[in-house]
C-alpha cells in the first residue's frame, strides 16, 4: 500500500497533522487570558484605585494612586463618612424616591408589553416604537421641570418618582415584550376558558413567568435611579436628599473638599446595598438576560 493510499483511508496520518494541534491549544489558552486580562485592567484596577484611597488617610489620599497604605484607615474613614455626612437620611431618601419608582415602571411596563407583545397590527407597532424611543431620546430637563412647577410637583418626590417612571418605562417595555412572544399563547387560552379575566390571566399566569427579566430590569433600573445626580438635583435638589446629591453637597460645601479618602469611602458605602443586591439575585438576572436568545 502507498503512502498516499493509506494517508487518503486514514490509516496514516498526513505530515504536519501532529503541528496544528499544539497552535489550537495556544489559540484557545490565548483568548481566554486576553479576556481575562482587559476584564481586569477595565475593572480591577478602578476597584483597587477605589478601596486603597478609602484606606488612606488625608494626605495619603491627596494625589489618588495604586500604592499602599502606609496605614489602613478603612473601618475609620467609612465611620466618619457614616456618621458625619448624615447618610442615613440620604439613604431614606433615596429609597423613597426608588421603590416606587421602580414598582410602578416593572407593572405598568409589564402590562404594555404584554399588550404590545399580543397583538400585532400597524397602530400597535407604531405604538411600540414610539414607546422604545425614550431609549435613544434623552429627557428634555427644563420642559420637566416647568411641568412639574406647573403641577405643584417640584421639589417633591412624587414628581420625582414621576420622572423616573417617565424615563424607564421604555426600558422595561423593550426587555419584556420580546420575552413575551416567547410564552405559549395557549396558557392564557386556557385560562381564559376556565373563565379568568384579563388581569387575573396576567397576575396570575404572566406576571410569574416574566420574573426573570424583570429581575434584569429591576437591577438596571435601581442602578441608573440609585447613582442619579443629573436629574435629581434639578427636580428636588435642597429639598429632598439621596445620597448622590448628599455626596455632592457635602463634596461642594466643603466636608469633604480634597478629602478624596473620604469621598472614596463614601462610594463604597453608597455602593454597597446595590452590590449586596446583585450577588443575591444573579442567577435571576443571568438567566434574564440569557432567556430569550435560549426559547
């Protein structure tokens, strides 16, 4: 038998076979650990920038860099900014202008798309689109805000929570209505037939199904609301504090001018509850994200 016989029924291997293997194995090892890498230079490195300067102590901390303390002030700087900035109201106030803020968006975005995500004509396409285009259109601040004096709700936090709902209701509506089309029609036939009505067939059967991208939505939501200082301080700046605007004031008025040890440290604290939120609900917002490329 030839060499070029037994090379064509694969009895022998071609020359050069045993070559390629080892440059996949690299190929393969070398995107990961670029990946790897940027992810690193990207993120780690803001990360230590932060946690080093809250460790520090004023001078340390005046010109921020990545070199160690000479002594970790950490537990004593976040006491100082805990207890001297007044946090705790911040920390109300931010929750008061939050939760209902993102209950309402998740319902009535919920129930939209649900509608939008049912039926399909030309008016509700047009709909649809005209809903998505607060994604890409951005706010006009001073129109808000004449509106809302004109209301009697400047300065309050139903405006507030008026605006956030205004602004995220694209949001929730864009994610939902595509993990919509995803759900058997034929729950909500059945449904139906038993003799449900329309708000009990979504209460019951489609509000628990979308809980995953809601807890996607939900997570997105709280962090835009959550580190808000740009429309915050037009619509209730000096009336109501968040801790955004508590930060800002306190920076601007002086507390903590060229105290960047404890501006840090009052970032990490501001931070922590949507950190602490987001390795609780993970899973659900992975598998949010990743729900309607599986279906």
């Amino acid at each position: 038998m030839s060499t070029e016989t037994a090379v064509a029924i694969g009895v022998v291997a071609p020359r050069g076979t045993g070559r390629v293997r080892p440059r996949r194995r690299f190929r393969d090892l070398i995107q990961p650990t670029v990946a790897i890498l940027t992810a690193f230079l990207l993120l780690g490195i803001p990360f230590w920038l932060v946690i080093i300067t809250a460790s520090k102590n004023q001078a340390e901390a005046f010109n921020p860099n990545l070199s160690l303390p000479t002594e970790w002030q950490l537990w004593d700087n976040l006491v100082t900014v805990f207890t001297d900035g007044e946090m705790l109201a911040a920390f109300g106030g931010s929750l008061l202008v939050m939760v209902p803020s993102v209950f309402g968006v998740l319902i009535l975005g919920s129930m939209a798309a649900w509608i939008l995500g049912r039926r399909a004509s030309k008016p509700l396409a047009f709909v649809y689109a005209l809903a998505i285009s607060g994604i890409v259109l951005p706010p006009a601040v001073v129109t808000i805000v004449l509106l809302l004096r004109q209301l009697g709700l400047a300065g309050t936090a139903v405006g507030m929570i008026a605006v956030y709902m205004g602004m995220y209701l694209s949001t929730v509506i864009f994610f939902v209505t595509g993990f919509v089309r995803t759900i058997p029609v034929e729950l909500e036939e059945a449904a139906r037939v038993d003799g449900a009505s329309p708000f009990r067939v979504f209460w019951t059967i489609i509000l628990p199904l979308l809980v995953p991208v809601l807890a996607t939505a939900t997570i997105l939501i709280c962090l835009y609301i959550w580190n808000d200082v740009f429309y915050a301080l037009f619509v209730i700046g000096g009336r109501l504090d968040t801790l955004p605007l508590n930060l800002y004031q306190v920076a601007s008025a002086g507390l903590y001018l060229q105290n960047w040890h404890l501006i840090f440290a009052y970032i990490i604290l501001m931070s922590l509850p949507l950190l602490i939120t987001f390795m609780i609900a993970q899973r659900k917002i992975i598998s949010g994200i990743t729900s309607g490329a599986v279906k």
